[in-house]
C-alpha cells in the first residue's frame, strides 16, 4: 500500500490533510438549524406601539395593576445561514438554544409565507384566548367584544396571557383585586378555547427573558417544567400550568396567600 512507504507520523499527515479540508467545508456550509435567544417581553395588560394590547367593548372593565408579560424568543430568520461554528458556540451558551429549522419554521415556504403563517397562528392563538377568557367568565361573545393586538409577533405562544389579560381586565381577582395581585408576572403557553394549555417550546430563553424584564414569577406549561428549569435564573418562581382554571386560581392563591401553589 502507498502509506506503508511513509514514516508513522508522515501518514497521519497525510490522513488528516482531507480531514481538515471536509471540516472547514462543513465549517463554512449552511445547516438546517436555527439559533435562538431570549426576546422581548410584553405586558398585555399596558401597550404596544401605542395601541393597548387588550381592548374591550360591551362589559365595564378595570384599572389594573402590575403586569402580565407574554415572552418571545429571536430566531435567525428562514433564509439565515448557520454555520457549524454557529451551532457549536449556541451548544455551549445558555443564552442561546440550537434548534432544527423545520421546528421553528414551516418548511416549502418564502419568508413571507413563513412570516404570514406564523401570524394567522398568532390571529388563530387570539381568537381562542377571547373565547376562553369569555367562557370562564361565563360572559357571551355576542355581547362582549374583544381586540387584541401585538405588532408583528407571530405564534401561537401569548395565548394563555391573552386570556389571564381578559380576565383581569374584566374581572380581576373575582374579589376586587388585581390577578397580578400588583405583581410583574410572566409567563407562556398556547390555549384552546376550552382553556387547556399546551407546550410551546423555548422556555429555558423565555425565563431569562422574563427576568431580565422584572418578573419573579413564570407560569409554565405542566409538560416544560424539566426544560424551565434546566437554566431558570435563581430566584424565579416557575408556576405549572395545565389549564386557565388552574392558572387564575394560582395567581389567586399566591396573591391572597391562601390555598396551594404548584411548583415545578
């Protein structure tokens, strides 16, 4: 054979030379991933881009306090390039999350059906946050309406927030106070209209978004409290959630001090 002519160490120089020319290609190539990072927060309870977030006709509402912040993750855009060094140095920071892009993003379409796609998810999220906030209040939507509005964020994740954010507004604690019990609470989680929440995904980066915003408390889908808590900032208390019943009487519980809280 050709390398049993060169020394030991000549053939393994030989050997590594292709080595390294396969990962500098792979260094340089596009993956199918998307790179993640905790985003911005909003309270639904205040305003965005000058409009309330939250806006009710036909039934009184209230003045609140305290907050509900819906969270956001950033990921690179459909069209982004991630190199292996990209998703190497992602894997070694946690305020960065590694992600395979058909997770994050719809496959077989531009970046503006994606973009439109994820904003009919969020239309959709809305719809179904009203009409589960509603159905717990036991008020009819003929008689009362709701606008919800959120600029440009896409997805169906502020749902549960949504409907805590109705509910507040119209009724608050059921007793005169505040849900939020004047509180800045974050937190995230799909809903249906029959109020069951879902998973969502990302929430290691939505608890250090929520916290670098203020809060001291996080609502959590039930199924994400191992990956909550995986990089959950100290001092953050991480509430499970499976449903809105559950949720508005957790919030109530940790206002009033009385009755139970879950905890992840």
């Amino acid at each position: 054979m050709l390398l049993s002519r060169f020394s030991r160490p000549v053939a393994l120089g030989v050997c590594a030379v292709p080595v390294v020319a396969l990962l500098a290609v792979a260094g340089l190539a596009p993956l199918p991933f998307a790179v993640a990072q905790p985003g911005p927060t909003t309270d639904v309870l205040g305003d965005s881009k000058g409009k309330p977030v939250i806006e009710i006709s036909g039934a009184p509402t209230r003045d609140t306090s305290g907050k509900l912040r819906m969270v956001t993750i950033v990921a690179t855009g459909p069209d982004a390039q991630v190199s292996l060094g990209d998703v190497v140095d992602g894997w070694f920071r946690t305020d960065r999350a590694v992600m395979p892009h058909d997770s994050v993003y719809p496959s077989g379409g531009s970046t503006k059906e994606i973009e439109q796609h994820n904003l009919g998810e969020m239309k959709k999220s809305q719809d179904s946050a009203t009409a589960a906030a509603l159905g717990y209040l036991g008020k009819s939507p003929a008689d009362v309406k709701v606008k919800l509005q959120l600029g440009d964020v896409g997805g169906p994740s502020a749902g549960l927030f949504f409907s805590l954010g109705i509910i507040d507004k119209l009724d608050g604690n059921g007793s005169g106070g505040d849900l939020t019990g004047g509180r800045s609470i974050a937190g995230t989680g799909t809903i249906t209209a029959g109020g069951k929440v879902g998973a969502v995904g990302g929430v290691s980066l939505k608890t250090q978004a929520a916290w670098r915003d203020g809060a001291k408390v996080f609502l959590v889908p039930k199924a994400e409290c191992g990956d909550a808590t995986s990089e959950s900032p100290k001092g953050l208390r991480l509430i499970p959630v499976t449903n809105l019943k559950g949720a508005v009487s957790a919030l109530t519980s940790l206002e009033s001090g009385k009755g139970t809280v879950p905890s992840c």
